[in-house]
C-alpha cells in the first residue's frame, strides 16, 4: 500500500486517483481538498471554479487527509498581496509544516505497528523532506517525484537568464529561496531510494547531481484529453494565431517569444497570451501593443480555448515537463517549444511540431516564417 503526500496541488491529485483504482492507496496526504462526495457535486455544478480545482472526480472519503490549516496563511496573503514574495514565502512555511506533520503521522503509525516495510512512501517536492527520513527509518521503500527539475540546476540556468535579461529578473520564480528550505529540496532526491522525473530534461538534471540513472523513475504526466476540445477542422488563413497558456514570467522564454514577434504584422500573425503575469509587469509593457493580452483563465476555460488557435508556443528556459504541450496537441495543435520541455520527446522537428533552441529570437522567427 502506497502513501501519497503532497502540500500543494499541480498532479498529485491525479497520482492519489490512479493509485486508488488500482487499489493500493492507504491515505493521501495533502493540504487543501474538497473531501465531499457531496459537495465535489455542488461545485461540479455550480462551475465554482476555485474549489473545483481542489478535488478530483473518483477520489473522496476517509483516504484523503486534507489539512486546511496549512494553506489558510497563503491563501490569505494570495488575496491580500497577489503571487508576491510574501506570498511564496507562505507556500514555503506551508510545505515545511505539512512535512513535519505527515512526519509524526508515519511515526505514529510505526509505533504502533512496529515497522511499515510492507508499505510504500511517495512524496513530492519541497514538502518530505522529515518525511523520507521518517518513511525511511519506518523501513518503507521512498520514492520523491519532481515537479519541476533540480534545484542546482534551476539555479543555474535562472541566474543567467537573471543576468542575462535583468528588467525580467521580478519574474523568474524557482530561483531564490530561504537557505534552509532550499537545502531541504538539494537533500531530497539523495534520502530517496527512487527519485520520479516527469522528462527527459528534468532526468538529466538529476544525473547532474549524481543520483544513479537506476534510482530515476521515467514518468511523463498524462492529460485527461476528454476534457479538451479538439479542432474541428485545421485551416491556416491569416492571421496565423499563436497561443501561450501560462504564467507570464522568464523562466518560460517571455522576453524572446515577445522579441521574435515584434517585427511581425497583427494582419499576418498573432500572439495571445493568457496567464498571470509574474512580478511587477514593468518589463511586459514594452511589448503590450504587440500581443493580445488576455490575463489568467481556469483549467476548464483554456481546456476550451485551445481550438481557436493555430500553434501552441511555449519557449521555456527551465520547465519540468509542460502540461500545456500535451494539452495542445490533444486539440489538434501543433506545438512551438524548446527541449527544456516535455516536447523534446512528444515533437519531431518540422513533422508535428517546432522545437527551437533556449534564449534563441532568430530560431523563433525562423518558424514564424516557416508557419507564414
């Protein structure tokens, strides 16, 4: 039996899912969720579209356990001061309470039992640190799944594109963290005995760091394509439409997909961008006459989206997987991206898809020309 913890949300809802219908999930582990079976139907209903993100359909009941308490200080700040420091400051505090937490629990469950080898640990990033050392001791088998790739290597390559690009340096997120929780993520993938990378990217930046390729468990993210509205029928006329779905920030590549564009008339060619913009947004209003600016829109409503555009574009510098890559080849589009990403292993270049190289306005405006 597997034991599922996560503080935060991203697909570990969808792990605690699969796991539970193959019928070896104890408890799952998490910080906000609707627990309900009841009123997961309400807010089906009702559209609610912040508490329809806190659950998913087929998972419910006494196997999750939900700790509101550890998210209430974020989602205040989240409110009061936006996706501010002080806010990812309350994420941090977040995932080393909830750590602490699922630490006694797995304490107190060998207590009581004695030894819990007949039982699996699997924890996500940032947030099992105290965790593993207490799975570990209990005599579990480990595993940690990354949600983006290594820390080192993140600092890495965001602190060249912080020197690199300095007006967009409010916007690279993954990149400065308190000393202590920050070592908690560098200690992490060592005190497991499986570490779970979602690409091929995020892989090579644990090989970086020395965790032994037989310790790496390949697992790319899935996306529920029914969900997803597809093309009904592809025809390219002008203007071309582009699209990015995502936080509008550098980490993901702004600066050049925004560079690359400029040169190009709105009667020929169109950039759409929906996403919370990162930081102060100073550095994005050079450029916002350049682009359709659309602000952030829910899973559901992008899910909808995407069948009115032509191409995907996501040019990121540092990207653990890139859900939105999936997601946009599920309705029908091709996808513009880099091989930071997930793409590198779903696109053949110039077949069913663009991959260009990080930090690169040319090779951007290459494929421009190539969809014009």
């Amino acid at each position: 039996m597997i034991l599922i913890s996560h503080s935060g949300k991203q697909h570990s809802y969808q792990v605690a899912k699969a796991m539970h219908h193959l019928g070896v999930l104890d408890t799952f582990y998490t910080s906000s969720y609707v627990r309900s079976k009841g009123l997961q139907s309400f807010f089906e209903k009702t559209q609610n579209n912040y508490f329809t993100r806190r659950f998913v359909t087929g998972l419910s009941g006494t196997m999750v356990d939900a700790n509101w308490r550890f998210e209430l200080k974020e989602i205040l700040f989240r409110k009061l001061y936006g996706k501010s420091g002080k806010t990812q400051n309350a994420v941090y505090n977040r995932d080393v309470q909830f750590d602490a937490y699922v630490a006694r629990q797995i304490e107190k469950r060998a207590q009581q039992k004695g030894d819990l080898k007949d039982m699996v640990f699997w924890g996500f990033q940032g947030s099992c640190h105290n965790s593993l050392i207490a799975a570990k001791k209990a005599g579990m088998i480990t595993v940690v799944e990354l949600a983006t790739a290594h820390v080192t290597a993140a600092k890495r390559i965001l602190g060249e594109e912080q020197t690199l690009q300095p007006e967009w340096a409010d916007s690279i997120d993954n990149l400065h963290f308190p000393k202590a929780y920050e070592q908690r993520l560098i200690a992490e993938p060592h005190l497991a005995d499986f570490v779970v990378a979602a690409s091929e990217f995020t892989k090579s930046t644990l090989r970086e760091v020395g965790i032994p390729e037989a310790q790496i468990l390949y697992l790319p993210l899935g996306v529920d394509v029914a969900e997803v509205e597809p093309k009904q029928k592809v025809v390219y006329k002008k203007p071309i439409k582009l699209l990015y779905a995502g936080t509008i920030t550098q980490r993901k590549g702004i600066k050049y997909l925004l560079e690359a564009i400029k040169p190009y008339d709105k009667s020929l060619i169109e950039l759409h961008l929906y996403g919370h913009i990162q930081g102060s947004g100073d550095a994005f209003k050079a450029y916002a006459a350049n682009v359709f600016y659309h602000g952030p829109v829910s899973q559901k409503e992008l899910f909808a989206l995407y069948k009115n555009f032509d191409y995907l574009v996501l040019p990121s510098i540092f990207e653990g997987f890139g859900l939105v890559i999936v997601e946009a080849m599920a309705a029908g589009l091709p996808v513009i991206t880099t091989k930071h990403t997930y793409g590198a292993e779903l696109i053949n270049h110039l077949d069913n898809g663009f991959l260009v190289e990080i930090r690169s306005v040319s090779a951007l405006r290459k494929v421009f020309d190539e969809i014009l």
